[in-house]
C-alpha cells in the first residue's frame, strides 16, 4: 500500500496517523477522568497525570504532522452516493476535530507550564513553558481543557457514528477508504454483489 | 447633630484613652502581612504554601489588652504553594472548594495577655463554610514611629487546625491531618480624622 493517499483510498501514513491518534484520544479522555478521581496515595497518583501530559505532547506533534501531510496530499473522492450536506458536514466535523485538538492541547499545556515548569516527556525530552504566571492561568484553562475535551469526544462519537452508519446502513465506501480498502474497486464490487442478487 | 455629637464623643474617647487604642489597619498594601501554612508531606518533610490575598484590621490598647480585637478575611482563591497544578487542586472541591467559599475569616472573640509580650487570642475561624473555634498563641514582635509619619504595630501568631473538622477530608495520609497557621500582620494605625 502505498504511503500517499490515492482518489479510492487513504495511503498508510494517513490512516496510520488517523487510527493512532483515534485510540490516544479516547485512552487520553478516559486517564484524564480517572486520573482525576485518585486518591493521594493510590500508586497512578503521579503516574497518570505523568503519562497524560507526555501522550498529550506527542500527540501535539502527531497533529502537526497530519496536519502538514493532509495538505501534501490529495483527498481521496467521497463516495459518490453522499448528498452534499453530508460532505459538507463531513468536511466541517473533520476541521474542527483538527482545531478542537489543537485547543484541547494547548489548553492543557498552559495548565502544567502556569507557573513557568517546562513538561517531562518520559523522560526523553522537556518542553519548556513559554506564556506563564498570567492570572488564574491554572483555572482559567483547566476549565477550558475540560470543556474542550467534552466537545471532542462527543464530535468525535458523531464522527464515528456516522462512518458506521454509512459502512452498515447506506454501505457505501465511506468507512472502507480509512480502512486500506480501494473504494473504486470496492464500489465497483459493491455494485457486483447488488447485481448479482438481483 | 447626632454625627457631630458622635464624632465629638470618639474624639473624646481617642484622647482620654492611651496614646495607641487605636484600630490598626493590617498593612496587606506593603504585603507586611503573611499567612502562611505547613502541612507534612508523607510524613517525611514540611510543605509551606500562603495565602497571598487577605485584608483585616485590629483594635489594639496596651493598657487595655483584653479589649483587643482582630478581624480577618482571606481570599481562598490565592492560595500560593509555588506549584501551579497543585495550586489548582487546592482550589478543587478536594479542598477550598473555592468557587463555593469564596472567603475564610477570622474574627476574635478574646484576647489574654498572657506578660512578656505573649497571648492568647481565641477566636472563630470560618473555612470551607464551617466555623470552629481556634486559639492563636500570639507574640508582640513590637511597635512604634514608623519613618513615614505613621506607627505601627506587629504581631505574630500559630494555631493548628484539623483539616477534616472543616470539612476537608480530601486523604493525604495519617501523617497530614493537621495544619500549622503561622500569622504574621503588621497593622498601621489608622488616623481618627
């Protein structure tokens, strides 16, 4: 399969970046509750915060990447059965999924560098704070980073449900195109299956 | 008339009583005042933290001690233990529950001087909307002309308190129930005109 995304399909780069960062921002909302819920002395007291902040920092740069790629790269063609509300509203969720992550991320990290720490990443790397000791920093965008969190998961589950229900319901190509299948030769096959019960 | 009687009186008062029974404003402006809190950490170290926004006043007459009176109230949400997320956890319904209590005060009930420039201050602390009382062992660290034109007064004081008879039962281990209150207040005494 080649890395490049294709009119049928989405190259490996794409979907490796789209599914790995599906499974981060779920995995990250759910340690971001839990963590939240631990007692002082529980072992993942400092652990989980700790592998949140470090995922969330890769995660900021996978976002870059995919960002930059998807520009680099053609689009692969909807499925020609979508209405054009649906592509419109697709096109629309798929950018503000790009830009709630990227407030969702920075969000966070003006949390952890208000006043003026830099963010461990395993143990590999720091990044240093740069905007810090403004007033109610901490507060004022833990609110927002949970906010945002809440809107993500649940356009997120739109997002998702809708891929699903085009998959399952309409059986269009929608879903296929993230999955390594060719839609050309998947629609194509589609169309024979439909003509063959016929 | 009544005001001008009332004002009269007061004047009359200030002058036939001791040069200072006077009321102290708590000189938070020039931040020579500090709350400050410890609390063990595991039971293996002391964390310091401070509450950086509060303002008060006191009544204070060296002849008469026991009429002196001390009112505080502290904005909760400036707690300050020089760690921003812990900070915000602080402020958390884990603890201060800030957003629901606003404020703490103190407000005096006695004062018994004790000789030696020592005392013995009770009064009702109101913390995470419960009010207990607390005793403060109270130390005169000195008084007089300030270089300005002013005089002050300064005081300084500890108490402990039970986290969890404020109801902060947030656990931090067997080790950390109780919290040290050191207070440090400088009053500057407020003019009567």
């Amino acid at each position: 399969m080649p890395a490049k995304n294709t009119a049928g399909r989405y190259g490996w780069l794409s979907m490796t970046l789209h599914w790995s960062m599906a499974l981060a921002v779920i995995g990250m909302f759910a340690l971001g509750l839990w963590m939240r819920s631990l007692s002082y002395y529980d072992p993942w007291y400092k652990d989980g915060p700790a592998i949140h902040k470090s995922i969330g920092i890769l995660l900021f740069l996978l976002l870059i990447i995919r960002v930059v790629w998807r520009n680099l790269n053609i689009r692969p063609d909807d499925d020609p059965a979508l209405k054009v509300w649906e592509r419109i509203t697709a096109h629309l969720t798929h950018i503000a999924l790009y830009g709630l992550m990227f407030a969702l991320m920075i969000a966070g990290y003006f949390i952890s560098t208000a006043d003026g720490r830099a963010i461990e990443v395993f143990n590999w790397f720091s990044v240093p704070a740069t905007i810090y000791d403004l007033p109610e920093q901490e507060d004022i965008a833990g609110e927002i980073h949970e906010i945002l969190a809440w809107i993500l998961i649940v356009l997120a589950s739109v997002h998702a449900l809708a891929a699903v229900k085009h998959h399952f319901i309409n059986r269009d190509t929608t879903l296929l195109k993230m999955l390594g299948r060719d839609a050309i030769s998947a629609s194509n096959h589609i169309i024979n299956k439909k003509e063959a019960k016929q | 008339m009544k005001r001008l009687l009332a004002i009269g009186f007061t004047a009359l008062l200030s002058f036939s009583g001791a040069l200072h029974a006077t009321e102290y404003k708590i000189d938070t402006a020039g931040a020579h005042a500090f709350i400050n809190f410890k609390i063990k950490h595991l039971g293996y170290s002391w964390l310091y933290g401070r509450f950086n926004e509060f303002e008060g006043s006191f009544n204070y007459d060296p002849a008469k001690p026991e009429a002196s009176s001390v009112n505080v109230t502290i904005k909760t949400a400036s707690v300050d233990s020089n760690h921003a997320e812990r900070d915000k956890h602080l402020r958390g319904k884990d603890f201060l529950a800030v957003d629901k209590f606003p404020t703490a005060t103190f407000k005096s009930t006695s004062f018994k001087a004790l000789g030696d420039g020592k005392a013995e201050l009770k009064g009702t602390l109101t913390l995470h909307g419960v009010s207990k009382p607390v005793t403060i062992a109270v130390s005169e660290i000195g008084g007089g002309k300030d270089p300005w034109g002013g005089y002050r007064q300064g005081f300084h004081g500890t108490t402990e308190i039970a986290l969890k008879d404020f109801g902060i039962d947030f656990d931090l281990g067997p080790a950390s129930q109780i919290v040290e209150l050191t207070l440090d207040v400088e009053g500057i005494a407020q003019s009567m005109m």
